[in-house]
C-alpha cells in the first residue's frame, strides 16, 4: 500500500475507535513519509487519549513543523502541554490557534485554564468570559469563570456563576421538589443534598444549620459513611439510598452559600467527636493520596516514600489515616514509629475521634484535611502549584478553616520543596 492508502485505511480505524490498528497504521505511514504532518497529528492525538501527553506534545509538534498547523493542531498541542503542567506553552499555543481561527471557544476555554493554573486570573477570566461570549451555553467556560473568582476570593460573583456547575455534573437524583434559592421557608421542610464528594460535603456542611435560624425544618442527604459525623446538623440526617422524607424544597449542597446571601463563613470548629486517646508523645496523622479518579489526583497526590521523607530522623508517632493504604505503603516508613489506623477508620465519625487525639494532621488536600479542619484541629495542607479554588492563591493560612496551614509547591510537581518546609518546621518543633 501507498502512504496515502495506509493513511486512509487509518483513519477509517481512528474514526472507528480501533486505536491499536490505527496506531500502528500511522507508524507505517510515517516510516514511509517521515513528514506526513496529519500522520503525525494523528499520532499524538491517540497518544494524548492514552495518557502519554510528552509523546503527544513531540508528534503534533512535528506537524506543526512540517505543515504549519492548523487551529485544530494547536488547540490539541495545548491540550498536551497543559497536561505536562507547562502551562506557558498550553497558553502560547491556545494563542497560536486563535490567531488562526479567531473566536475559537474551546481554545479561548483552554487559555483560561492555562492562566488560571499559572495564578493570572484576571486575564484567565477574561479568557472565560470570551469564550461564553461566542458560546453563551458553553458550561464549562462560565465554571472556569466561576472557579477563577472563587480561587481570587470573589465569592459574591463566584457562587451565581458556581451553578453553571450543575450543567457539567447531572444531580445523582432527579428531586421533585423546587430548588430553594433564599425565598421565605419558615414552616417548610427543606432537603439539603451531597452532590461531589466527600471532602466538599464536610466543607459545605457548615452552611446545613443556617436555614433553621429562617424557621426552615431541614432533612440532610449525604454520603453513607458521613451520617454519623453530620448527625448534629440537622433535624434528620439520611444517607443516599435511604428512603427520602417529604421535603417542601430541595438545594444542593453547595448551592447553599448563594441562597444564603453569598460570602465565606471564616467560621471556627463546626464538628466534634468524641478524643480517643493515644500514646504520649508527638502524634502526626498523615494522609499522601486521595482518590484516583478525582480529575487531578495525580497533580495533588504524592507517594508514601515522599511522605515518609517528611519525617525521617523526628521523634513523633505517625498516625496513618489512609484508608485504602497497602502494605507496601507502609513499608515506606521502616524505621519510624507508625500506627496504623486504618482498619479502626468503618466511618468518618470513627476517622473524626482518632483525629480529635492528635497533635497535628498532614494530609494531601482529600477529605481527611477538610476533617481536622472543620473539628479545629490542627493542620498542614500539602497542596500542588496549581491548587483547587477553596484554597486560594499565595497564602499560607485559610478562609475555611482557621486550624490549617497550606505549604504550597514552588513550582509544578516541586514536591521537594514542599518536604522541605515540612521537614524545616519539624526541626524546629520536634527535633
């Protein structure tokens, strides 16, 4: 076969989702003609699909070389380079692209993203707000916008454009009743309802009383393994999946701070749970990965070896609060004390009490720090260069939780110098 015929016959698999045959397909093509630009681009956006963003990067690079590009192979170099954490480069060639195809809305999307992930947010909303412009029902611009002001603080702009969150992520449930949004519900019964994930329920659930104080009787429908922690918060507190109590409103959880007039409660420990006692002595919990399929864990994870290295040579007990840890993890931390409390950990009201006795919580930004957060204890928040909106930008303190302290990357994936500030306290405190 001809290039030209190879490359047709793999297409046709591309288009057919036959990634492997079409692959390979394209190997052949360019062996044939190093310089087939579209054989390349095809290359790297299969590559990229597959999870091997520099290898992406390098085949629509090489055709943007050999053939100029397109806005399309510009858009998707972005789309690798970000990926790769340059976020600089994601930027130039989102530019790259509109300077081909002006009004391109998801490259006006991607260069907010990218100036949003380097802590530009002015000119990351503007970026947004373009976008929108050419594509008034495109979501996820008006939720890049919406995270851009929460992260810059912009809370009274911030949570109107938050619920645009809801047209990227359906409800788990299709609720009958109407969405409360602020209007008079004294005498009512209003349903408030989980909607992400565990750490954004401990977080919102500081907002779960406030609608009593308008006369409001309130139902509260979390996560199973949150129903014993948020007990006290609510006239009842049920989780998903049991049966669902007449309720006159329903809301979102985090749609709570917009129908309660909008800001930011700086509040102080909003939880409580019964201290379980430990042995004397300096005890540390320590959490280094949260969930695998969060959209960024793999930015905000670290491994138990990095985590390790934060303690090594101090005299404290580390308390291991991760949950689904393996014995390899554990392993990492031969020669320090440690005291696995994972399998004491049925639900967060146990996980609440064993931090309740602890001197210090360090955790990877997952639910366990929002936990010592919102129970006041004590905490450090090991947090990517690029962190999620609730934890701000440039700062070391927290408008959630008065107890936690952030150390931040210095640069993208720069966990070093994040263990390094870890390791300069600890010998200032527990050397």
């Amino acid at each position: 076969m001809s290039p030209d015929q190879l490359y047709a016959e793999a297409v046709s698999c591309h288009r057919a989702e036959r990634l492997d045959e079409a692959e390979q397909l394209f190997l052949r093509v360019i062996a044939a003609d190093p310089r087939h630009a579209e054989a390349h681009h095809r290359l790297g956006v299969i590559a990229h699909r597959r999870g091997r963003w520099a290898e992406a990067a390098e085949h629509i690079q090489k055709a943007i070389g050999i053939g100029g590009g397109s806005a399309g192979h510009h858009f998707n170099l972005a789309l690798a380079l970000h990926e790769l954490d340059r976020y600089e480069d994601a930027a130039e060639a989102c530019r790259a692209a509109l300077r081909l195809k002006p009004g391109f809305v998801p490259a006006l999307y991607m260069l907010g993203l990218a100036l949003k992930d380097m802590g530009r947010l002015d000119e990351a909303i503007t970026a947004y707000q373009a976008a929108s412009s050419h594509d008034p029902d495109f979501a996820e611009a008006h939720y890049g916008e919406a995270y851009a002001r929460l992260l810059a603080g912009d809370f009274a702009a911030g949570w109107k454009k938050f619920e645009w969150r809801r047209r990227l992520t359906p409800q788990r449930v299709a609720y009958p009743q109407p969405q409360w949004t602020g209007q008079d519900i004294a005498g009512r019964t209003l349903l408030i309802h989980a909607e992400q994930g565990i750490g954004d329920t401990i977080q919102f659930a500081r907002y779960v009383p406030l609608p009593a104080a308008h006369g409001a009787r309130v139902i509260l429908e979390v996560q199973p393994s949150l129903v014993r922690l948020l007990s006290g918060l609510a006239d009842q507190v049920i989780g998903f999946g049991d049966p669902v109590p007449a309720a006159d409103f329903q809301c979102p959880m985090m749609s709570l701070p917009l129908a309660l007039g909008g800001g930011n409660p700086a509040d102080g420990p909003y939880l409580s749970a019964d201290r379980r006692e430990g042995p004397g002595g300096t005890r540390i919990g320590i959490v280094w990965r949260g969930n695998p399929e969060h959209i960024d864990d793999r930015r905000r994870s670290i491994t138990a070896e990095a985590m390790a290295r934060c303690f090594a040579g101090f005299d404290v007990t580390l308390v291991c609060l991760q949950k689904d840890r393996t014995e390899a993890e554990l392993a990492a931390f031969a020669g320090q004390r440690l005291l696995d409390a994972a399998p004491e950990l049925s639900d967060f009201a146990e996980t609440a009490s064993v931090i309740a006795g602890l001197d210090l919580v360090i955790s990877v930004d997952t639910a366990v720090a929002h936990l010592a957060g919102a129970l006041g204890v004590p905490g450090r928040v090991l947090l990517a260069y690029a962190p999620d909106w609730r934890w701000r930008l440039e700062r070391d303190d927290s408008d959630w939780y008065p107890s936690l302290r952030l150390v931040r990357q210095s640069a993208p994936g720069d966990w070093d110098s994040v263990i390094k500030t870890i390791r300069q306290e600890g010998e200032r405190k527990w050397g």
